[in-house]
C-alpha cells in the first residue's frame, strides 16, 4: 500500500478525529475509496475502536432515487439509531463518476434530503469528519493526471496540521477583535462588518470544529456588505461552468452582478431567496499545499493566496448566542485569488497583501 | 444492466424477504456486487422500502482483525442498534478474493465472531436473506470462465421457486411423516432415524424460514446412524481439499473414518468436540439448476441428484420443542452423488432412485 495512505488514515483518525479505544465509529465507504477504508479500518483496529463500514454509492442512490415514489420516510429507524449510538463518523469520498447522478430530478433529490433531516443531525452531533481519497474521476474533473492529482491531494492533505493551526489562530484573534475587514483586488473594493463575529480556526481537527481534511482556512460571517468584488477563480454552480462572477453590495445586499460566463447559472443561485443575495461566509485559505483550482470546493476554497466569500446561509459557529444569520436554502462559494494587486485590511489595518500576511517574511503595507 | 442481474434482485425483494412499502431494509455490498446492489437499489425504492446499505469488505475487515489487539467489544451499540431496528437484511456476496482474509489468525477471527453474538442474533431476527452475485473470484475458485459461471449462478437462481417448493412440500411430507431414512449408494448403506423429527422446505424465502438465494432442499436432523457412507462430491475444509471422505458410524457416532485426500483435514474437524462426530443434517438437493459442484458450499449442498450430510450442529427448525439436538462448534456438510447406483429409502419405501423421485418420470424402484 501507498505509505501516503496510511499517513492520510492515521492523520484522519488521531489528529482529524480524535478517536479513542471503544469509540463506535461508522466508515462512510464510497465507490472510490475502498484503498483509504482498509487503512483506516487498520488504524481504529489499532486504537481498539468499534468499526461499521456503511456503503456510500451514488450509483445506488441514483436507482433508489429514480425508482422511488417521492414519499419518503422520515429518518428510517434503523439509520436514525446507528447515527444516534455512533461517537465519530468518517466520510471517505469519492466515486468514480461526479456526474453519476445528473438523472436524478432536482426535486427528488430535495425531498429525499429533505426526509432525512433528523438523521443529518444525529451524524452532525459525532464527530465526524470528511475527506477525498484521489480517485480517477475527481483527477478527470480537476483536468490532471491521476498520479499528479494524488500528488497534489496529498500535499494537501499531509500537512503539519498543528503548526498551521497556530498560524491560523492568529488570523482568527484578529478577526474575532476587529469590526470591520476591507477587501481590496483588482481595483475593486469590498468592506464587510464582522464586529460581533467569532472566526472558526478550520484546522481539519474537530477539536477546531473543523470537519473535513484537507482544511486551512479561517471564516467568519460578515454582514452589511457595501462595494464590489469579482472572483476570477472559475467554479461549477449546479454542473454549470462560472468565470469572473461579479458581485455589487449595497446595505448588505446584491444590487448588480454580472459575470463573464454562466450568468444564468449566478442568477439562479441569487434569486433562489432574500438569504442568497445576502453573505453568509467571509473565508480566507491558508492551505498552502493547495496550489491550484482544481474544480472542488472542498479544495479550491482552502487555497493558499485565495479568499472566498459565500452568499447564503451563515454558519452558526461564528455567530453570538441568541444571533440568528443570514438564512437560506443556499451557500455557494466564490472565490477570488489574491496573490497580486490585493490587500486585506481589518478596522484599517493591513493583514494581508498580496497573498503574504503580516507575520511571513516579505510582508509590505504597500 | 444485465437483465438476469435486475430479474435477481426482483427476486431477492419479493419472493425472498418479501419486503413492502415501509420496511427498514439493511443491504450488505460485498467488493464484487455493486451491480446487484444498484439493482435491489431499485427494486427497494420502487416498493417504497427504506435502504441503508452496508459495505461488507473482506480486505477492510482483514486490515482491522490484524491491527486489533483481540479485546473486542461485545457487539458495539451503533452496530447492535442498526440491526435491531431492522426489518430485513439482505447480504449480497461476494468479494474479489476468496482468500483475501488467509492471513488473518483463526483465533482473531473467533474472537471476533464470539464478540458480535448479540448483533449476529439481532440479524438473525429480520427477515434476511443471503445470495451471490456472480464474481470473477468465485469462477476461479469454480475453475470456469467468468461468462459460463454468470450463466451458471443464474440458472441456479432464477428459477420457479414456488412449482419447486411445492415439490419439495412432497418430499418434507414424506420425512416427516417417516420414522426411518435409509441411503443406499455405491454398494454401502446407512441408516439414520428421523422420528419426531421435522423438515425443512428450503425454497430460497423467509416465507419457508429459508434465507438462501439460491436454495433448494429439504433438510432435517438425523440421528442414531448406523453403517456407511463415502462423499464422492469434492469439498474444501479449512480451506484444504477433501476427495472420498468415509464415514462409518455405529449408534449414532462416527467410529471410523478415511479420505483419498485430505483425511487430516477432515480429523481435524472429527475431533473438534464429541457432537462433532455425530450427524446435524440429512439434506436432499433438489436444484436442478446446480448441475456441477463449484467449491462453494452454499451452491453445492442444492445440487439435483445430491445427497449431503453434516456432522456437527443440528438445525433448531428440525426439533420438536423442548429437545436439543446435536450440538457442536462445528457444522460440516458433505455431499454424496446419487445419480447412478442408488436408493433413498423412507421406512422402507423408495423415494428417489439414481436422482429420480417417486413422483417424476422414468421412476423405477430397482
């Protein structure tokens, strides 16, 4: 076996995961990742934890999906049970088809979420955590190689998580002091409120309550929003291809957006409520080993050099007791790099320019 | 998709588990039938059943044995909880390599096995049902080609389950009304009583306790043997080859035993325990789809024109209440031709000769 697997099921099960001798955990084996389960399966059987591999197929769920009437149950029981027993859940993806499931109709797709809401919620109470073993189709969509892309996930993935952790903490004090960050790249300028806001340092560890490996990024959620930015890393919103979105706020609101391809598809996401014309996510990626988009939010949003703003539903991890944030049936990611022409200031001061924040070398105001 | 894979997995749902709209469903996915799982996928979710599926992986169970210490926990809770809000659990086998767990210490395993009693019972309980997709693994392990075993596996399971469970309804009528069954093949004789005894029509559904697809016998449980008998049907234990086991048994127990090949093989189970050297099942084989062994137990003992016996553990569905019957940590089947120069003999009557029942054509007593 690939040593870099082992090390990617190690990190997963003690520093992402925490897992302990008689934790009950459930392994979420999608088609793709059957190499990661068997490490990971070696890793909790040498911590003496309890092992249930449960089957993750979007070929399966694509023919329960179609099949199915519509009425679904509300939370099986036998589901329900072993994500309410469980301490820690693993998600290993991901298949050997991103588009497996493009017939499948959006609205029963919906419903079938819909329906098993009380076990989303019993698997959020674990500890759970998700990561990407590199399969053949996520290599496809991210335009590379296989072996190039199992490079390039495991220099995300492998990092030395706890130094990273540290560095990000920094960033979030910062945050969590200051009351209002300013954006500015390409000309344009953005300037977001975040006073009453706590940042989540996302160190791939739940002890961060931070759920997925690779992590490395620091968010927030901002409000009142005024001014206007363009995210000129390309993304896919609902299999559609986006370039050079571009967002105008006023009072916290969209006002204008245009962008250079796939303007429907931007549309669609702003109209789908009043929450999606609203922020939910201010974002800044730290991760250094990512060093490119690769078509996958999980990985481009982590990005070294890069910050992403989300329109949508706010976490609410970040907001104070008794707040309620923006609210929305969405949260679509957009990212923007920052390693040239950019600055990132908070209550006026320069955090970051150019991609180098004030505690690297090379650091300058201007 | 294979129309034969689509036509199994009907009958798996509906003849099999008889399962309706609502039932909690547990789908076991081995490594090597993911294409049958996307077919019972659809069956489940055109009946509006509720589907969870299990990954089953003899390599991620291997890695986990082996990294273990051994302390397991007695059935862990998440586990035990799934299975006991089930209503129905459907394995589908099997893997990629029938020897993927050939290094995992015996002992590992039993301790495993001892420590999951609760849950097995628990699965025990549903209404599950086994079968097997055909795999490239189990054709090797067959010594046919992947093409000639897939028509194989189906012939075997694709058949009119309810005429042959009326048929066989005939042959469990006269067993449990008879008191005697005498087996006359290859110029040696034994005689077993099956008084107060009842049997089993095998007929591949919960409806008939029957929880293998395929299935097709009429089983109960023998005891009192007197005289001999010689396996001419190939077997493996312990995964060595067994070739012409002999048996010789006076009041009940075996007293004398030999084998062309793997004798130690076949001591070695003799000696597990004392219930291991007496009979827990007469089993006629009455699937004519299965017309050549292929090393795979669950396939041979069906065979048309077979007769098996297994020393070892009684079956509690042949008891009346309140008896035990034969006990033993071991339950070994082995299978005798009874194609040619034979006679299957209840209290004196002939029930089949050289594979034919009284009821079928060209029947002739001697």
């Amino acid at each position: 076996m690939d040593e870099r697997i082992r090390e990617h099921a190690a990190l997963l099960v003690d520093w992402s995961a925490r897992i302990e001798a008689g934790d009950d955990v459930v392994v979420s084996v999608s088609e793709g990742s059957h190499d990661l389960a068997v490490a990971v399966a070696a890793e909790l059987g040498e911590r003496g934890a309890n092992l249930l591999a449960v089957s993750d197929s979007d070929e399966i769920e694509r023919a329960y999906l179609r099949a199915h009437d519509g009425a679904f149950a509300e939370s099986p029981a036998h589901e329900l049970a072993l994500y309410e027993r469980a301490d820690a859940v693993l998600r290993l993806g991901r298949g050997r088809n991103t588009a497996a499931k493009a017939d499948v109709d959006p609205a029963q797709r919906q419903a079938y979420r819909t329906s098993r809401r009380a076990i989303r919620e019993a698997r959020m109470d674990t500890d759970w955590v998700s990561t990407v073993h590199p399969t053949r189709s996520l290599a496809q969509q991210a335009g590379m190689s296989y072996e190039a892309y199992q490079e390039f996930v495991y220099d995300a993935v492998l990092r030395d998580w706890e130094s990273l952790a540290e560095e990000m903490a920094q960033l979030k004090t910062l945050l969590d002091e200051g009351s209002e960050v300013r954006i500015e790249t390409g000309g344009e300028e953005l300037t977001l409120s975040i006073e009453n806001r706590t940042a989540v340092n996302s160190a791939a560890s739940v002890a961060y309550d931070s759920h997925n490996l690779p992590s490395g990024e620091v968010f927030t959620a901002p409000y009142a929003a005024e001014g206007s930015i363009t995210f000129d890393v390309p993304m896919t919103i609902d299999g559609r291809r986006v370039r050079d979105a571009r967002l105008v706020f006023e009072d916290g609101e969209v006002v204008d957006f245009s962008a250079a391809t796939g303007e429907a598809a931007l549309r669609g996401v702003l109209e789908t409520d009043p929450g999606a014309r609203r922020l939910g996510e201010l974002g800044i990626g730290m991760n250094r080993g990512i060093d490119r988009p690769t078509d996958n939010i999980l990985f481009d949003e982590k990005m070294g050099d890069t910050i992403h703003l989300a329109v949508g539903r706010a976490y609410d991890a970040c907001l104070p007791a008794g707040v309620t944030g923006n609210e929305s049936a969405v949260h679509t990611d957009m990212i923007t790099d920052v390693s040239s022409d950019s600055r990132l200031l908070v209550d006026g001061d320069v955090v970051q320019r150019n991609g180098t924040f004030r505690w690297e070398d090379g650091f300058a105001e201007t």
